[in-house]
C-alpha cells in the first residue's frame, strides 16, 4: 500500500510543482508588472501636474482626490534629501524588480527609493523633487495580485481531497489482498480456513479462486492418502496376525523365537511409518492449552521413570493439533529420556511466537548429525532397541518435525544448559 500511494502521489506532487513554479514565475511576474507601471504611471502624471496645482493652490485637494481614488497618500518633505533605504528583506522579489523597473521608465530623470518591506499594508516610493522628497505610500493591493494565493490553495485542496480518494481506493484494493494472505497463512499453519471467497479486484479474485483450487487439491490429496494408509495398514496387519498364529502353534525354540523378533519388529516398523505417514491429516485444529498439553507428557514420563520438570510462562493458549502435538512432544520427551537421567520442559510466549525447550543431560548429537536424525529411518544407535512408537526406529524426530512444520513452526537442535540436547521448537501464534 506505500509504495502504491507512492506510485499515485509523487507524480501529482511532482505535476503540481512544476504548474505552481510554472504559474508563480509567469503569471505572477506579467500580473505584477502590470500593476507596477500602472503605480508609476500615476505617480508620474502626480508629478508632472504638481507645478500647475502649485500655481493655482489646487495641491491639498488634488492630493486629497488622488488620496480616496488612486489610494495614494502622497505628501511632501520639504528641503529633504533622500536617505539610504533600510535593510529589510523585499517584500517580494519579483515585485521589487518590477516597480523599480516601472519608475525607472516613468519618473526619469528622478531618482528615486522604495520600501515594499515596511510594516503594514502600504509600500513607500520616494522620489528626490528640486524642493524636496515627495512621499507616496500605495496600499499593496494595487501592487500584488491575490490570484496566485488562490491559485495555491485550490492546487493544494484538490491535491489533498485526490489523495483522500487515492487512499480510500487502495484500501478497498488491499483489504481483499490481506484476507487472502491472512487465509493462506493460516492455512499454512494447518488451521481450518472457512470458504474464502474473493472479491475486489479481478486479479484478487482470480488469486483467490487459485487458492481455494489449490486447497481443495491438498484436502483430496491428504484424504486419499490417509485412505491408502488405511488400507495399507489393513492388508499388512492381516499376514501379521496369520503368522502370528501360526507361530503360537509351533513348538518353543530359537528358530520361533527369532520369527516372533521379526515379526514384532516388522509390527513397530509398519505402526511407526504409518504414524509417520498420517501425522495429523483428520485432525482438526482447536484453542489448545498448551501447558496442560506439556504436564500431560511430563506426567506420562514421569510414571516411566524419567525424572522431568516443566516450566512455563505467559498466555500459552494457541491453536494446535491436539493429539498430533501430544505425539511429537511425548517423541522428543522419549526420546531424551533413553540417554538421559535429567529432563527440563520450559514453554514461554516471545513476541508473536512461543518457544518450546526440552533440555537433557545426556551424551547429546554431535553438530554435523543434527540435521541427518530428521531423515526418516536415520539412527545414529544401532543398538538401540526398535519399539512402535517409532522410537528405535529413526521416526521419533522425523515424526516431530513433521508435526511443527504443519503448525508452520520449526524445530532446531543445540547443546543445552544442562550439557546434552536441545529441541527448541518455535510455533507461530
């Protein structure tokens, strides 16, 4: 929206300058100018008939005429020689130029000085006679001309009731181009956005009928595949329970026991991928309580052994995936908890985030591998015993990130305070 007022306002500003400066410069100096010789003109014609109306004792109320018509005091300072003009700045350039340009033609050979700077509404010509100074003080609206002021004011009138209109229109443009970025973001947040429906401009409304396109691609593609996993699910799970009987049949020995292994291996590997897979695609986002959602987890690692402590600070109510975060935070807990004796939860609202730390004691991840324990079926420990929760499978983190970036948050490890790992997950509110 700035840089579209921009776009509209520094043309017409730039516009109105140059007709100002092109109007001031022309107008005003050829209306002035005008007015000028026209001031000088008449003190000329005062002048030249003083001598007759001196002759005849006419000169008071000739003076006096010229007083209520011409609105020119016009008096006499007798024996008087001309001074040097005071140092006040001109009333006017352009008029100073110009009146002294007009008496120059008018009144020679008669030196002469004006003051257009004096206070008041006069200007004072004063031209050297034989017997003295004679003084004419003309009232400024005979020299200046009110048109350029108006002519000011109307431009910045109209600049400021066009630039009034600018903003009224480009603000029923963006407003539509915020509701779609506000949909979008939400929806990249895995929230539920209710039918957006565009309007405004023909290009909003094209942009939004591709992003409702777009939405409606994503929620048959989740479905479909949640459907697949389904039936994925069904068909393994079938031969698995059939070769589960059949070996509870067989006599006891290494050789059932080593197929019972596998199979419960190929059981926690199907439930992790499958966990992996459908993440949080039927769930519906919810006003969570995120503190409660945390003690819930710390609670359940608690009765496993693990020695946790939670902290948390702030408004901590944000919209969540309950059960898809539950699992991600109870993979992170988990998963510290296998090398670590100590555990520290903390949660505290930052700005327009919130920051999730889970702190452990333990061996920690070297620098160079914190980024390959994301990849799906990665394990640093090979040792480690497989489970169906994903743990021991290389799904635990993945299966957590997976889980933040589908709230449009992210997940980073460090070294914590305590000496091993932390998760810090940052989640937009």
């Amino acid at each position: 929206m700035g840089r579209a007022i921009v776009i509209i306002v520094a043309p017409m500003v730039l516009l109105l300058m140059i007709a100002t400066t092109f109007f001031y410069e022309r107008h005003w100096d050829s209306v002035t100018r005008r007015l000028a010789l026209g001031v000088a003109g008449d003190i000329a014609v005062i002048i030249a008939s003083l001598d007759n109306l001196t002759r005849a004792g006419q000169v008071n109320a000739y003076l006096e005429t010229v007083k209520q018509q011409l609105l020119i005091d016009f008096f006499f300072e007798d024996y008087a020689e001309l001074r040097a003009p005071p140092g006040r700045a001109p009333l006017n350039r352009i008029l100073d130029q110009n009146l002294i340009q007009a008496l120059s033609e008018r009144l020679d050979p008669h030196p002469f000085q004006i003051d257009t700077a004096q206070p008041g509404d006069t200007i004072e010509i004063h031209v050297q006679l034989a017997g003295g100074v004679a003084v004419a003080r003309v009232h400024k609206d005979r020299l200046t001309s009110a048109t350029t002021t108006y002519f000011v004011l109307a431009m910045v009138g109209a600049s400021l009731i066009l630039l009034a209109i600018a903003l009224l229109f480009l603000r029923n443009q963006i407003r539509p181009i915020r509701r779609l970025a506000e949909a979008a973001d939400a929806f990249g947040k895995g929230r539920d956005v209710a039918d957006f429906k565009g309007w405004g401009a023909v290009e909003v409304r094209q942009a939004a009928a591709a992003f409702n396109t777009m939405r409606g691609r994503l929620r048959r593609f989740v479905a479909q595949r949640t459907e697949m996993l389904a039936g994925v699910s069904h068909d393994l799970r079938t031969p698995l329970t059939r070769m589960r009987l059949q070996l509870a049949m067989l006599p006891d020995g290494d050789a059932s026991a080593n197929l019972k292994s596998d199979v419960d291996e190929m059981e926690a590997m199907v439930n992790g991928y499958l966990a992996f897979a459908r993440n949080q695609d039927t769930e519906v986002a919810v006003e969570t309580d995120l503190p409660r959602l945390l003690n819930q987890v710390v609670t359940n690692a608690r009765r496993q052994g693990a020695q946790v402590e939670l902290a948390t600070t702030g408004d901590l109510i944000v919209p969540l995936h309950p059960n898809a975060f539950l699992r991600c935070m109870t993979n992170l807990v988990d998963n510290a908890r296998q090398y670590a004796s100590r555990i520290a939860v903390s949660a505290a609202r930052v700005g327009n985030t919130i920051e999730i730390f889970v702190d452990d004691d333990g061996p920690g991840i070297p620098p160079d591998k914190r980024e390959v324990v994301f990849q799906p079926y990665r394990r640093l420990d090979e040792t480690r015993p497989r489970s169906a929760s994903g743990l021991g499978l290389g799904l635990g983190l993945a299966i957590a990130r997976d889980v933040v970036r589908s709230h449009g948050g992210e997940i980073v490890l460090d070294t914590a305070p305590m000496g091993g790992l932390r998760a810090q997950l940052t989640l937009p509110v």
